[in-house]
C-alpha cells in the first residue's frame, strides 16, 4: 500500500547529538542503513555544525560520505549557516535543514543571536539551495511553549512559518520543543500556521516529554498534516529534565498510524530489530519507546546487556 | 474550580498486585492516605481475593481496615465473589468492584469459568449491594482486543456492559486491557456502549502499552467519557511484555486533562511527591510515567536510590 504519510526519523541526528558517549562512524552508518531498509523514506543523518558545538557529530562528513543511497530515501542534514550547507553539498547530501525558534530567548540560547538575525544568516543559504535543486526544511522549536518565556503566541509561529515561505522553503516543521503541547491546542495551531504554509508543506515534530505527543500527533493527523517527524525508540532525550523523554518514538508514530488504517511504508518489525540492536550493540541502554520495549517484552527479551 | 471529570486512581489494587516484592501494610495505608491528600476522590486501595491468587495482597482486610477515610472520598476494593464482598464489607468499604471480559478466552484464564457463570457470580453481590447500600463498579477487560483471540467486537463489550447494567451496577469501566486500542476504535466504542449503558455510568481503564493511552483518552473525553481510572506513576506493568507498561499514569492524566483545561481536583505536585516517595522509599525503581520523570528531572533528582 503507498504510504498517506511521511514518517520522517530524525534520530541519527537529533538524537545522537544527545548522547554521552561518541558513538563510532562506522555504527552511525550501519544505523542510517538499518533505518532506509526498514522503509523510512526520509532520514536526517547529521548536522553540519563546528564540533565545538556538538562533538557527537564531528564526523558528519564521513557519516554523510559513507552512508549507502537507496533510490527513494532522501538524506537530510542540519547545517547552521552556508558553511555547513557547502559541507552538505560537498558530501553529495540534497535536502538541507535549517533551525530557527518561534521564541527570542530560545533562539538566542540555542544559536545566539535573534530571530531575526536568524532568518538573514538562512537567505544565501536558501538562494543557493534554490539556483543547485536543493530541497530545504525549516524546523521551528518552541512552538507550544518555551523553557524561558513560557506561553508562545501562536500568531507568532504562523509569522515565522510565513517568513520561511518567502524565503522558499519547501516544508516546515513545527516543534513542540519541550513536549508542553496538548491536542486542541495543536489543532489550533496547525489552523492558524496552515493560512500561511499550506498543509502539504506542514510537518509535526512532537516530543513526549508529558506522554503526549501521540494524542498530539492523533490531533494533527486529523487537522490535515501528513508528516510527522519522529525518532527511533525516543532516542534523543528532554535536555531541560534528565531522565525525562523527548522525540517522539518512530515505533510509537508508525503503529498508531497503521492502527488507524494510515498506511506509512514503514516495516515496524524491521525497525524494531534496528533499534534493538542499538540498544544492545551500540548504547548499551534502554530507550524509552513503548511499542519498542511491549515488542521486545512480547518477543521475552527485554533488552539483553541493558540496565 | 469544581472537578469536571474524575481520575479514578487504581494503583493500590490494579498496581501493587503485580509487584515482585511484598510491600509493607504499613507503606500500603500511608500510599493511599497521601492519593487521598492529594486530591483524588476515588481511590481503589485492594483486592479481598485469596491471598493463594494474589499473595501481594493477602493484607486486604488489614490495608480496608487501618486507611484513614476523608470526607468526600470512596474506597473501593475487588471482589470475586460473595465472599470477598463479605470481607469488604467487614472492612467497611462502601464501593465492591467486579471484574470480568469481554473475550471467552481471557475470562476462562483469568477466573476459570465462562462469562455468563461470572455474571451469575455476580448476582448475590449485587443482590447484597443493592439491599445494602454499596455501590457496584464492573470492569470489562479486554475491551479493544484479548491477547489470546485478537479482535473483540464491539457489539460483545456493549451486550456485556448492558447485562452488567441489568444488575444495577452503578459504574462499568472499559478496560483496554494490552494497550492495543487507538482513538477511533475507542471513539467507535464509546458511542455504540453508551447505547446501552449512559454516560455518565461510563468509565475508560486504559493502558499505556504501546504509547497511546493519552491519545485514547482524548478520543474518550471529545465522545463523552468523564471517568479515568489511572495509576501513580504508571504502577503496573503489561503482564504480556515484561518491562512493558500497563495502566496509563495519574500524572499523565492529570497534566493532559488540566492542559485541556479540564479541572481534575488532584494537586499534580502533591502527587508527584507521593509518586517519588513511592518510587525511593518503598519500590526502589523506576516508574515509567512521563510526567513524574519530567517533573522529577526539572527538579534536579531523577529518582535517588533507584536505577
């Protein structure tokens, strides 16, 4: 069945940047292999940031190099400013991403400078994605409510989803950063973002940080989006509570959806392998994805070599 | 404000009498004085089955006997048979609550006999509780699957809920009991029992197992549903799937209706200290509620004395 919607995995990048220990080249790309051939058709793999910033991806031009192509799986990756976007172009990579929060604070916390600011610093990147075919994504963080200045006008989101259309994006992904959101106010806020990016062009990117994202997500499906940004097993945690969840586990989206006769393309028992064996072989842990661990359990191994 | 649902907390009774260790009568009384303390209005403290059955529970009549009762709060406690309700009553609870399934199979296994010899088992109760006062809660598991036959037809939970009823049982809570059912099963379900049994003698029993029981639970609100049985911090795991969840968190609960503005009447921080006082003074581990590791995390302890 062709899948209705876009399940699109973010954990290699956005949740490998959270992880304590460097994790090897050569698993970050066994991973990425794992995930396409498990059905995923759109993987972030990396951000193209100074490893001053983020040392877990300092090797992003190898992982980006090394990382098998599959006809129909488009790679993305995270660059910052248009030296990341030359090291994406450099590393054969077509789908750029770009990151930019609804709330000021955030924003200057997370790259220092305004939103503002922001949006110049995205324009020669856009101007050159546009002249070579490259497709660009914007995420937009906080957009359910942010750690320092708490509530965020919705209004706000859809001017900054607006702004990231004039500059020719070609999808935007609205994240509920720190998991506060909650269903109707996510139906609202899809309606008020979709009269100024159109649906299609509209992407969820949920955190569970409050057990939510999935009633979140149930409530954007119905609103009309049709891709939903997600990680493998949860991996990727809340950085503001230890302990605490944060992306929205890729099992957890692609059952829900295929419950609800949503077909996604998605193969849940190859992806379950996949992150099993990253618990197992690479992290050496658990991660918090519940349809994950109810799998694992029905199958009668928890996580073997995990705590 | 007046609480305009109830969260029917379960963890005493539903949580406990799957827990490896035994747990003091001492600890057990004191839980469910601080649930009581924090808000709830119904509380279900435990089972009056044979401690051959349930070991972890062989305390039954000590734990109904030695809780302290608050204004405005219902205890109630399981009971298989005339002979549990008996000792209910000596232990002068005012609310029995009944179990049985919606699917031939799971009832056989779980109580050793049809679901018609179960509700004829029910009768004397009933009998009993109409002539004396108490009120009757009739759970119905597996209600939007059974682990052994797979789907159960909707029209079976409603027929069941309508018999229950004719036993002038006050309250019949649905009980997803492996976690498999998604918002517009639930949706589905609510409206064609609601048929048979009102509204407001509907309660939801949701599991968490495979991350949609928030979702679930919105699906029950937006159809009408205005009681949720929960249990602290997830307490209870999916008998199924070691280390899989079972019974949706209080917290989670809570924090999602109160986002929606739905007032429950429970103080979420008092909850998440007894939750975390649960958790580091008598469990010694972790609980897999969102919520409490979210609250616990922004408050700098993840959970001392626990993996």
């Amino acid at each position: 069945m062709e899948p209705a919607v876009v399940v699109y995995e973010v954990g290699p990048r956005d949740g490998l940047q959270n992880e304590p220990e460097a994790i090897a080249t050569a698993a970050k790309v066994e991973l990425v292999d794992r995930l396409a051939r498990s059905g995923l058709r759109r993987i972030e793999i990396t951000s193209f940031v100074s490893p001053h910033w983020i040392p877990q991806l300092a090797d992003a031009d190898q992982v980006a190099g090394q990382v098998a192509r599959y006809d129909g799986v488009r790679y993305s990756a995270l660059v910052p400013n248009l030296k990341g976007y030359e090291r994406l172009r450099a590393a054969g990579l077509g789908v750029a991403a770009l990151f930019v929060s609804a709330s000021e604070t955030h924003n200057r916390k997370n790259v220092n400078c305004t939103v503002a600011e922001s949006l110049e610093r995205f324009r020669p990147v856009a101007e050159r994605a546009g002249e070579e075919g490259v497709l660009l994504r914007a995420y937009v963080s906080t957009v359910c409510g942010c750690p320092y200045e708490g509530a965020v006008a919705v209004g706000k989101v859809a001017k900054l989803a607006a702004d990231l259309l004039a500059l020719a994006v070609d999808e935007v992904s609205l994240g509920d950063t720190i998991g506060v959101g909650h269903p109707s106010q996510v139906r609202e806020l899809v309606r008020t973002v979709s009269n100024a990016v159109p649906l299609p062009k509209l992407a969820l990117h949920l955190h569970d940080t409050y057990g939510r994202a999935l009633a979140n997500l149930q409530a954007g499906y119905e609103a009309g989006v049709r891709t939903f940004d997600a990680s493998l097993g949860g991996l990727g945690g809340c950085p503001y509570a230890p302990g605490a969840s944060g992306n929205v586990a890729t099992e957890d989206v692609v059952d829900l959806l295929e419950s609800e006769g949503v077909a996604t393309g998605v193969d849940l028992g190859a992806l379950v392998d996949t992150t099993a064996w990253l618990e197992e072989k690479v992290l050496k842990r658990r991660l918090p994805g519940r349809v994950l661990r109810a799998r694992l359990g029905l199958r009668g191994r928890a996580c073997e070599g995990a705590a």
